[in-house]
C-alpha cells in the first residue's frame, strides 16, 4: 500500500468513525434519556420521596441530553458539517453525558440513602450500578468508534465509584467493588476489543472503499478505453474507406495520367515531327556536342541526323568558314566554353558545295558543366543559313538609304492614316521634325481653317477609302508656316485579305515647278514686249467674259498703226519695239478702266471695254485714243507722229461668238485701213457674211482641209492677140457641206493670219499642176496656170519644196506655173523673199504682181524682184472710161511694157473695157466677160471650145 493510500485510508477511517458516532450517539443519547427515565421511574415508583436534587438531575440530564440530541441530528446532518468541529462535538457530548451519568450515580449512590430511608445502601448500590453499567453498555455498543468518545463518557461514569473505594474503604461494599471493578475493567477491554474491530472495519471499509474506487476508475478507464477503441476502430474503418477510396481515385488518377502521359507522348511525338518539319522550313540545323565524349550530332542540310567525331568535325568545319569570319569564331566559341558568355553567338559565312559563301547564324548554349572545375561537358545549339536574310536585311538597308536620301517627301501611314514614319525630305518639306508629326492624322499637321481646304482633305480621304489611291495637286500652308503646292501620290498597302493595313505616300513640291509654270504662263501669255496679254490669253479673256458676263454689253476695238511696217524698216528693230512699248503704254493710260487690252502681233493690238450709261461713250474712248496718238512720239531721240485704224464691234449686237466678233472687229479695222487709215470704223451687218452663216473660220477651215472640201476654180485668161485662152487663174473655193461654195475673199484674209494659208497653198498647187497635167493629156501643152501666193508663204520657205514636188509628180514643167503675189507680200523687201523668187524663177515659174495699183505700188518692187507679169487691179479696170482712172491704166500698162513685162488686166466685164485695153496694147484679159472662174471640168470644156491651138506663151 502507498504512502498515499495509507493516509486515505486513515483519513476515511477518522471520517467514518466520526460520522458513524454521530449517528450511533442519537441512540447512545435516546438509551440514556430511557435508562435515566426508567431509573427515575423506578425510585419513584418504589421509593417515593420528594427529592429535588434528583429531580433537577433527571430533569437537567433530560434536558440536556435531549438538546445533544437535538443539535446532533439537526445541526449535524451528515455530510453538512465540519469534521473538526463534528469530532469536537462528540467529545464534549461523550464527556458531558459521562459527567451527568457520574452525577447520577454519586446522587442515587450518595446522597439518596441519605435523605430516604426507604431507600437502603442496595437499592442505591443496585440502581447505580444499573445506571452504571447499562450506561456503560450503551457506551460500548455505540460510542467504541472511537475509544476516546468511549473513555471520555467511561472515565468521568467511574469516578464516584473509584472515589467511593478510596474514601469509604471501611464502609464498601468489597464484593460489589471487586465486582463493579471487575465489570468495568471487562466493559473497558470490551471497548477497546470493539473499538479495533470497529477500526479495522472501518479501515476494512476504507479499504474497499478504496478498492472499489480504483476498481470504478479502473473500469471507467476501461471504458474510456473501450470508448477509445471504438472510435479508433471507426477511425481505422474510416481510414480505411478513405483509403480505399483513394485508391480508387489514385487508380483513376493513374489511368488518367497514363491516358494523358500517352497523349503527351503522341503531341510529344508529334512536336517532335513538327519541331524538325519546323526546323526544315526554317532552315535551322540542330547540333548537340558531348564534349566529354568527344561526339557531336549534327543534321545536314537534308536534315539527316549524323554522329561524328567532335575533333574531325571542327577541323572540317574551321575549313569552310571564311578566313575573315575564323577568329571571330573562335575567339566567340572559346570564351563561352570558358564560361565567360551567357550565350555562344556567331555570324559567319561558309563555303557550300558550289564553292559560294553563304551567311550563316550559329547559335548555342554549355548546358553541362563539371561542377568541380566548371569545364564545359557538353553544348546544344543550332545553324541557321542567314544568306536570304542578310540580303533582304541589305535591301531593307537600302530601302531604308533610298527612303532617307530620297529627293521626295515619303510617309507611311497606318490604315487610320495617322502618321507612322516619315523621311528626311518630308520632315523638310513641312517644316516638322518627325517626332511632331509621327502619330498625328495625315493633315492635322496643316492649317484646315479655311472650307475650301477643308473639303480638298475631305475629298483625298474619299477618294482613299474608295479608290484606294489618291493622285493630285494639293496647296497645303502648314502648322510650321511653309506654304507648298504639292503633288500628292498616296497608295493603299493591302493584306491577303485585301485589308488595307497601311498607306505610303510620296510628295513632290511643285511650288518651284508652279513658279516656272507660273513664269512660263506668263511668258505664254503676255508679250513680254509691251507686258500686254497676247492673243492667246486676249481669246481666252475673251471667250470667260463672254461665257461670264452674258448680260453686260462689251465694245471689241482692234487697232493697227497705220504704215508701220515701212516706219519699223526706217526705225530699225530696236527703235519699231521701243514704238510698240510706246504705244502699248500710251493705250494703257488712255484705257485705264478697259476691261483688259492685248497685244496680238506685230502691230495689232486690242482692247475691250464694258458698255454702260455710267461709262464713257466707246466713240469718246476711241476718239480719246486718237488725240492720244496725236501727240509725237520720241525714239530715239527723234519724234515721230502716227496715226492708228480702229475697228469696232459689239457684244452682243454683232454676235456671240468669240471668233464672230474678233472677225467682226477685224473687218471693221480692215475697212479703216482701207479707207486709208487714222481712222475708225465700226462694224457693220454687211460684212457677216461668212459669220452669219454660222462658220467660225479656222475651226471650220482646218476641218475643211481636212475633209477635201477645198476646191480649185479656173478663170480663163484670154490672149488679147488672137483671143485664144492662154491659161488660167487658180482660185479656190470652199465647197461647204452645207453652206456650199464660199468666196476666198471670206476666209483667205483670216487664213492668211494663221498657217492654215501654207496648207491652202499647198492643196492649190497640188490640183492645179494635176489639172495642167490633164490639160497636156487632152493636148493643151502651152497652159500656164497662175496661183495666188501670199507673203507668209514665201517667208515659210516650204513653197520651194510644195512646187518642185506637184512638178516632179505630174510631169509638168516649171513654165506652166505663174505665181501671183500682192504687192503687200513684197513690202518687207527682205533678201529671203528675194532669194525665194529668185528660186522659183530659176524653175521658169513665172512670177506676177497681183493687184497691181491698190497698195503701196512702189516702183522699186518692179525693179528689185524679178517680176515677170504686171495684174492691174479690176478696181482700175471697172473705172476705165473715166478720164483720170483711164490715164492711170494707160500709164501702167506703158511701164510694164517698158520694163518688158506682160501685162494682165483682170475683172474686165465688159466689150468696152476689152477694147480700150486691147488698144492699150495689153496682153492678157481676164474677167467675167470672158468667163466667171469654173471648176475644172467646165474649165476643161471651156478650154476646149476656146482654143483652135495652144499657142499661148508669154
Ligand atoms: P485676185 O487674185 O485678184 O483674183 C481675182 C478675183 O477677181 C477673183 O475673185 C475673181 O473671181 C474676180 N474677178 C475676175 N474677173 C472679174 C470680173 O470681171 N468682175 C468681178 N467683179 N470680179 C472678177 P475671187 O475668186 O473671189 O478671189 C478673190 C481673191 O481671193 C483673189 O483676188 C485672190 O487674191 C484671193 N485668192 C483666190 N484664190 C486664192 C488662192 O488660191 N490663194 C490665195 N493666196 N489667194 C487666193
Ligand atoms: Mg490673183
Ligand atoms: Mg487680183
């Protein structure tokens, strides 16, 4: 037994024998209480005497008892009270209850025999001892618990008797003593018997008490173990279900990861074709070298996987690598085995089969090291043939050197036309640098203040989304302040899908180019003599005021300076332009409101004028014109009066047209000169012949030479001898479609300003030697047709060629050929014309003044050109018969002869005029009294009835 249990065991024993005299005193008290009553009961019954000591006894022991009694049932309830004080209780009541039974037996020993007689020495000996030992019986059955409960009540009994033998030796009862003594000494050993069994049966309790206790733990403990078990148990079925479950899922798993590792095997294996089919496309060529082992896998250039001796392959290699790439390629390879690059990295060219060089790239990484010494174990890599890369890198270069250097503005814009690159030259051009631009939309780097911009940019993005291109001249003022005219060629750049991804746009600056333009339209279209418009940019004015000002009413003047060409011979070539600038700036200060004025050649000019009430009088402006010519004017030093013709017409009085009314004004100004100049003339319907039908001349004629609707006319000419027809005078007609045959005299003036007159020329010359041909065929050898030439032709120097040309191909001779020149053709009197005449004489064309007498008829012409025949003017003709007139004809006809001429007379229409001329001696008669001109047939037929014999020269 532990030290523990001892002390537990000890500690019950006391508690229970404490508890157990509690409540075993409760009948101890009640014995007392009926052994004091059956006492007191018998004296009185037996002895009855009045004795209060007795009675306060009984009364007091009764009352005493019954209140231990009372307190050790109520105020000791068991398990409510302390043990200590419980403990003390007992002992005062044990020894309380001894003292009152001591004080009852020395009363009922002592003091009763005294005072009752009755009562003798063994009644009160008998009910002492009575009291004694039955008290001491109680004691003994109910308080040996505890021995000092029971010796505390026992003690205090015995001392009256122990004092009764010690004091009354003499008197007592030796016997009873010995007795008492001896009962006492029993009851004591009794006690004390009954006090350890008691003991032992309490610590016999305590034992078991003890025992069961632990046996109870020991069973609670099992079934907390039980407990425990069982749920280890359903842990352990749980567990096990978990585990079962999970190794389904791990079954599960397992499948799936073998399906999936088998899947990714298959793409592995798959990666794996494609990564070589990758490799191929790409041309890259995979190397893997173990340099412990001294083996390198390569793949050849058809993509064969090879195994080879490291040592025998960089030898093979460093053979093929361009001698100026080797060191790089070695220095590059060697620091990265040593570890000193991330990364081994090498361009190099290598020599191929067909002995070229070829680029390649060779790329690869140490990926084993030794970790004791860091040398390199074995390195992956990869070869790629850079030959076509470098060589779009160097055309990209190049484009990109074209782009820089380029002499053109170039952006590149993306599909929202916002600015992505721009080049040097456009940078230049705008005034931006390219960071200002890039980003910016296509024309947020202009000034788009203004609509008419506005809309130019608006038209360019339409005409990109439809188009895709767009192609113009734009005038930009940039935000930097540059004003350009550019040529703008933008161009879609489209996907595979045809998804517009970016624009490229190239831009030239015109502005220079517009300058020139602008120089050149100038020189275009001004004169840069007078700084007049020409007659170009005259007709263009023109023709956009008629189309522009279809209400107002316009004045055409055209003015000529009357006998300039003579005044420009005598003034020279410097001093005829300084009289034109002159002049051009004297018209100017005079027609300082005319709506504009030109100067159209030589010595025309025009002007044209707004016709208003609030204007002065187009009479006042051409009167105002005359008086300004009135004053001299001063070249050289030298003053000079001239005089100038004007011709007038009207908007829209004389027409509509532009070329209506140039010819209207054109033939008012002609009249004026042929009234003899400084004059004025306005126009008038009689002219408008040719324009009332609604023919707009050159147009018209250049259109008429082409469709062969000129025609050739023949008008006899009749010899004055033997009235036979000597030969014919060419003229043309034109035979409209629809107006019919047209005069000469209406289109060969106008004709004549232009090279349409070498055209008509030429077309002439061509029929007409075809028709001399024909007449040679029909037997007519000796006709000699003459044709009208004017100056300009013989300027033009084509004449010659047009004339040796109709000779060679008709066979004709040169003799059958008259030329017919005005006398104006001869005014310039310059050595070409000369040379030109003296060329066509050594043709034995014949050469003859036209008109003779109607213009300036200076006699030198006769003597410096080499003229053969004399034409004297129908004018003088149809006036014969009129003294002075007839004098004048006379006297022509007298000087050809004399310089050995043959004098023609033309327009003779009647017998009279024939005959007056005939008288005159003249050679040749020409006019209607003989025949109007005829086309070629009635001509031939004329011809035929007309002729006994050709015998006709000059
Ligand atoms: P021209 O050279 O003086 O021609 C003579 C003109 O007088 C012709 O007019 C002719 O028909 C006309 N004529 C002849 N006899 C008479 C007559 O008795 N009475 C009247 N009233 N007139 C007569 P046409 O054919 O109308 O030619 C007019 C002018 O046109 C020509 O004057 C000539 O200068 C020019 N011409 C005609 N054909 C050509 C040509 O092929 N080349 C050139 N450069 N000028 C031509
Ligand atoms: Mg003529
Ligand atoms: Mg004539």
């Amino acid at each position: 037994m532990t030290e523990d249990q001892y002390e537990y065991i000890k500690q019950y024993s006391h508690t229970a024998q404490i508890a157990n005299t509690l409540r075993l005193s409760r009948y101890f008290l009640t014995s007392i209480l009926i052994v004091c009553l059956y006492i007191f009961c018998i004296y009185q019954i037996y002895f009855h005497t009045e004795t209060s000591i007795f009675n306060i006894w009984f009364i007091g022991t009764e009352i005493i008892v019954s209140l231990f009694w009372l307190v050790s049932t109520v105020y000791f309830k068991p398990g409510q009270y302390q043990l200590t004080a419980a403990h003390r209780w007992l002992q005062l009541q044990c020894f309380i209850v001894g003292c009152l039974i001591a004080s009852g037996i020395y009363i009922l020993f002592y003091h009763l025999p005294q005072i009752n007689l009755h009562f003798e020495q063994i009644h009160a000996l008998t009910l002492s001892a009575l009291l004694l030992i039955v008290s001491q019986s109680f004691s003994l059955t109910y308080l040996t618990q505890k021995l000092n409960y029971f010796c505390l009540t026992f003690l205090p009994s015995i001392v009256p008797y122990l004092f009764a033998q010690f004091i009354f030796i003499g008197e007592s009862n030796h016997l009873f003593s010995l007795a008492i003594n001896f009962g006492l000494i029993v009851i004591l050993l009794c006690a004390t018997t009954s006090y350890r069994i008691n003991n032992r049966l309490s610590s016999a309790y305590a034992r078991n008490k003890l025992l069961t206790k632990h046996a109870e733990q020991q069973v609670e403990w099992a079934d907390d173990l039980c407990k425990q078990l069982q749920n280890e148990i359903s842990h352990s079925k749980d567990i096990e279900q978990q585990l079962q479950l999970n190794n389904q899922l791990l079954e599960q798993k397992v499948r799936e990861r073998t399906f999936d590792i088998e899947q990714m095997n298959k793409n592995l294996e798959n990666q794996q074709e494609n990564l070589i089919l990758a490799h191929e496309i790409a041309g890259l060529r995979p190397w893997d070298w173990n340099i412990k082992d001294r083996k390198i896998w390569l793949t050849n250039h058809k993509h064969e996987k090879l195994i080879r001796d490291s040592k025998q392959h960089r030898i093979q290699l460093q053979s093929m690598i361009h001698p100026d790439d080797l060191d790089h390629f070695k220095n590059t390879m060697k620091t990265h085995l040593r570890g000193e690059t991330d990364r081994y990295e090498v361009n190099y060219r290598i020599q191929n089969t067909s002995g070229k060089w070829s680029w390649v790239h060779d790329i690869g990484r140490v990926v084993e090291r030794d970790s004791t010494n860091n040398k390199a174990l074995r390195m992956v890599g990869i070869r790629r043939d850079i030959q076509k890369e470098r060589l779009s890198q160097e055309r990209i270069k190049l484009a990109a050197s074209v782009l820089e250097q380029a002499a053109e503005g170039i952006f590149i814009l993306d599909d929202e036309l916002c600015y992505i690159d721009v080049n040097p030259y456009y940078e230049k051009l705008t005034g931006f640098k390219s960071q200002q631009i890039l980003g910016k939309h296509l024309f947020d780097i202009t000034a788009n203040n203004k609509s008419q911009q506005r809309s130019a940019h608006y038209s360019v993005i339409k005409q990109l989304m439809n188009m895709n291109e767009f192609d113009g001249e734009l005038t930009e003022k940039f935000l930097s302040g540059k004003e350009l005219t550019l040529w703008m060629h933008i161009n879609a750049i489209t996907d595979e899908d045809h998804k517009v991804t970016h624009y490229i746009g190239i831009v030239s600056d015109l502005t220079e180019r517009k300058l020139q333009e602008q120089r050149l339209s100038y020189l275009e279209n001004y004169d840069t003599l007078t700084d007049l418009p020409n007659r170009f940019y005259y007709n263009f004015q023109l023709h956009k005021l008629l189309v522009t000002q279809r209400d107002s009413q316009l004045a055409i003047i055209r003015l000529n300076i009357d006998r300039f060409r003579p005044l420009n011979e005598y003034l020279s070539h410097n001093g005829g332009d300084e009289l034109l600038r002159q002049v051009a700036q004297r018209l100017r200060l005079t027609n300082a409101d005319a709506l504009f004025m030109a100067h159209l050649n030589g010595d025309d000019f025009a002007i044209v004028h707004e016709i208003s009430r609030i204007r002065p009088s187009i009479q006042g402006h051409c009167e105002r014109i005359r008086k300004a010519f009135s004053q001299p004017f001063n070249i050289a030093n030298q003053e000079h009066l001239i005089t100038i013709s004007m011709g007038v017409a009207f908007y829209p009085e004389h027409g509509r047209q532009l070329d209506y009314l140039n010819n209207c004004a054109e033939q008012a100004l002609t009249e004026a000169k042929t009234l003899g100049g400084n004059t004025t003339r306005y126009y008038s319907s009689e002219n408008t012949a040719l324009l009332e039908q609604g023919i707009f001349l050159e147009r018209d004629l250049r259109k008429a030479i082409q469709n062969n609707e000129l025609m050739v006319y023949y008008q006899p000419k009749i010899n004055f001898h033997d009235k036979n027809v000597c030969g014919f005078e060419a003229l043309v007609r034109w035979n409209h479609p629809e107006k019919g045959i047209i005069s000469p005299a209406l289109f060969i003036p106008l004709a004549e300003q232009t090279s349409l007159i070498s055209d008509i020329g030429r077309i002439v010359i061509q029929q007409t030697a075809k028709q001399i041909k024909q007449w040679q065929e029909l037997g007519f050898n000796n006709i000699c047709v003459s044709v009208n030439i004017v100056a300009q032709q013989l300027r033009r120097g084509q004449l010659l060629e047009v004339l040796d040309d109709a000779i060679q191909k008709n066979q004709i001779s040169g003799s059958n050929l008259e030329l017919e020149i005005t006398e104006s053709s001869l005014l310039e009197n310059s050595d070409e014309i000369k040379n030109t005449l003296n060329e066509i004489k050594q043709r034995n064309i014949h050469i003859s003044l036209d008109d003779f007498g109607t213009g300036y008829s200076s006699l030198s012409y006769l003597a410096d050109f080499p003229i053969d025949i004399l034409k004297i003017d129908r004018s003088f003709v149809s006036k014969i018969g009129q003294d002075k007139q007839t004098a004048i004809i006379s006297a022509m006809i007298a000087m050809g002869k004399a310089m050995g001429m043959t004098v023609v007379a033309e327009g003779i229409e009647t017998e009279q005029q024939m005959q007056y001329l005939q008288d005159l001696n003249c050679d040749i008669a020409q006019g209607y009294l003989f025949s109007k001109p005829l086309p070629e047939q009635e001509a031939t037929q004329y011809l035929e009835q007309n002729t006994q014999s050709a015998t006709y020269s000059y």
